[in-house]
C-alpha cells in the first residue's frame, strides 16, 4: 500500500538540486519552465494526438476552417456530436470547442489532475518505487542518461509522457526551479531514465487493483474484429457483463498495401501474462512503432497480441492497430481488474502457466 502526504522534505530532498541542475545543463532546450504548463482547469479537455487538424465551423471536413491546431495542443470540450464521416474514415464523432468543431479521433480526452507528492517511497520486491499514472494532458521529460536508448526517445523533439501512461518511480528530489520531481523509468524498456515533474503522476493504489468477480472462475472475453463492428464484451457464465469498443488489426501500411499479420488473430486463446505497464516495440523500419508506458495490458497470443490501454488515437470503432485490441484507459483497467488471474502492484507482473489464464475469444466476420 503507498502511503502519501503533500510535500516532500526539503532536507531530504535538497541534496538532488546539484543533480538535476546537471541534467538541465545538458538539455537546455527542455528548461524548468517548460514542466509547470499552465493546462485549463477545465473537466473537459482534449490533446491533439495527430500532427495536424483544422477547426471547423461545422462538424465537417467541407466546413470552413476557422484555424490549425498542432499536436499537443490542449483544448477544452464542451460536447460530443455526430457529424460527417471523413472519407476513408468510419467514425462519425466530432467534439464542440468553444473555437469550432474538431474530429474526435484527433483528439484524446484528457483531463488536468495536479497530484500530492509521495514523501516516503514504498520498499517492494523491485527496491524502492511505485506505479503511477500520469493525470495531466501531458509532462516533459529530462534524459537523466545521455545519451537516449530507445528508438522513440531518438526520434522526439520534445519527449513526453501523455495523459493515462503508466510508469515506475523510484527516486525524488527537487529541481533548481524549487518545483519536486521525480525519477520515472520503465521495468521492461531500454533503460532511460528521466526527471519529470511530479505533479503529473498519481500513485496507484489498492483500489486501482482491485478484483473485479473474483469469485467466477467461468469468465470469457469476446472481441469481434470485424472491421464495421469493432467490440469486445466480459462474459460471466455466458452472461455479459462489460462492454466497450475497440480499435483491432489493421491489415493495411499506410501505402494502403495489405499487410495480413498486421490482422488481430482470430481464434481462441488464453492469456498468458497481464503487466500493469510494459514497453511496446515492434515492426520494420517505415511501418515499426516504439511506445513506453503502455498501461494495462493483457498478452493472450504469442506474437505479442494483447489488449491494452491506448493514448495516441481516439478512433475506437475503427482497425488501426498492429493487431493489438486498443481499449479507452478506463476500459483497459476494468478488464485488467477482471480478467484472471489477479496482478498486485508488487512487481506489477505475471506470467501464467499452462492452460492460462482468462479465454480471449476473437472472432471476425
């Protein structure tokens, strides 16, 4: 159990000043200034999680454009609406600004949630740490090891954790703007290490973990990938009890040309290992993808298949992954919670011995 409190200690944590202002020093591009963004307080926002859209005066793309947001950019959202679906496109939600009409799957609901500060880091099996969820749109990050590992740190003009990832911290200091920060990392990536604000991070706790019908062996989960269905729903003794779009396989580049293992495999299988947070890489040079912090995810093939959190899209309803089920943050947890066996934040990790865990059924017409 993680145990909280407001602020940390100043004698505690003086000593990381001449760290961190090391680290500074060697990016000045990423300054103090740029962790403390002053996001809308609103219950409401949405981060632009595509290069480039237009606001339109109406929710189509043949609407006039009444200006250009880029990615990262924060807005608030008043409403969801049905509007035109864009050519090549099956979605047809759009989300009312107080600026015009955007496309939603453009967008990723976010909210703006400043945290306390953990004092006392918890000892676990990993060493000292805890799992935590980023509840800001987003937190600029400090390369703490020069230089970077990870194909997706090398490629990043401004590297970011967004809004629903999921990342371990184990250490604390306070920066040479007075603001706290924390050490973040991975537990299965390639070894960079960060400095990030810590406002931006919420400890998991118990409850975040918490079995869902723990006491029904006879659960199922059914993923229909057909690509004008997009669903997945939890049975319990053949009786459904979650449902929730998707976004399945993709089997297409984006040259348009056919790629079949891009496909979620249909068939049934059993999960085989469930991480509260893993590193996911995978591809070829052009069509290959490199994202860490990926929170709640369920194995079930031995290709790498899962079920998973998802924070670069909001196009569910619609294939677009490279054969992953991409689930809402909210959804991926509540099937985390509730498909078995059960995971304790400590190590957050299980493997699941033959015959597996919960039966994953994908089928698709």
């Amino acid at each position: 159990m993680y145990w909280f409190s407001k602020k940390f200690s100043r004698r505690d944590l003086l000593k990381g000043v001449v760290a961190f202002g090391g680290a500074m020093a060697l990016y000045p591009w990423l300054d103090a200034s740029a962790q403390t963004i002053d996001f809308s307080k609103s219950d409401k926002l949405g981060r632009v999680c595509s290069g480039l859209v237009n606001i339109r005066s109406k929710p189509s793309i043949e609407a006039e454009s009444l200006g250009v947001l880029y990615e990262d950019a924060v807005v608030v959202c008043l409403r969801e609406v049905v509007g035109e679906i864009p050519g090549g496109m099956m979605n047809a939600k759009w989300v009312e600004t107080p600026d015009g009409f955007i496309y939603a799957p453009s967008l990723q609901p976010v909210k703006n949630l400043e945290n306390s500060i953990v004092e006392n880091l918890p000892e676990t099996s990993l060493g000292k740490g805890f799992w935590a969820e980023v509840t800001i749109p987003y937190v600029d990050l400090i390369l703490n090891n020069p230089p970077a590992r990870s194909p997706w740190l090398k490629e990043a003009i401004h590297p970011r954790l967004y809004y629903s990832q999921i990342i371990w911290i184990d250490d604390a200091k306070i920066g040479a703007d007075g603001e706290n920060y924390y050490q973040v990392n991975e537990r299965y990536g390639y070894g960079d290490i960060f400095w990030a604000n810590a406002k931006a991070f919420r400890p998991l706790t118990e409850s975040d973990l918490e079995p869902i019908s723990a006491d029904v062996e006879n659960k199922m989960v059914y993923v229909d990938a057909t690509p004008t269905r997009q669903y997945l729903t939890c049975l319990e003794n053949g009786i459904e009890v979650y449902y929730c779009q998707i976004s399945s396989g993709a089997k297409w580049n984006r040259e348009g040309q056919i790629v079949e293992s891009w496909g979620t495999p249909a068939g049934v299988h059993r999960t085989w290992r469930k991480q509260i947070s893993t590193h996911m890489t995978g591809g070829t040079t052009g069509g290959g993808w490199d994202i860490p912090g990926v929170g709640w995810t369920i194995l079930f093939s031995g290709t790498g298949v899962a079920i998973h959190s998802t924070f670069w899209h909001n196009d569910y309803g619609t294939p677009r992954s490279h054969g992953c089920v991409n689930v809402k943050p909210e959804d991926a947890q509540w099937i985390f919670r509730w498909t078995l066996p059960t995971v304790a934040s400590d190590p957050g990790d299980i493997t699941i011995p033959m015959p597996g865990g919960t039966q994953i059924d994908v089928r698709e017409f």
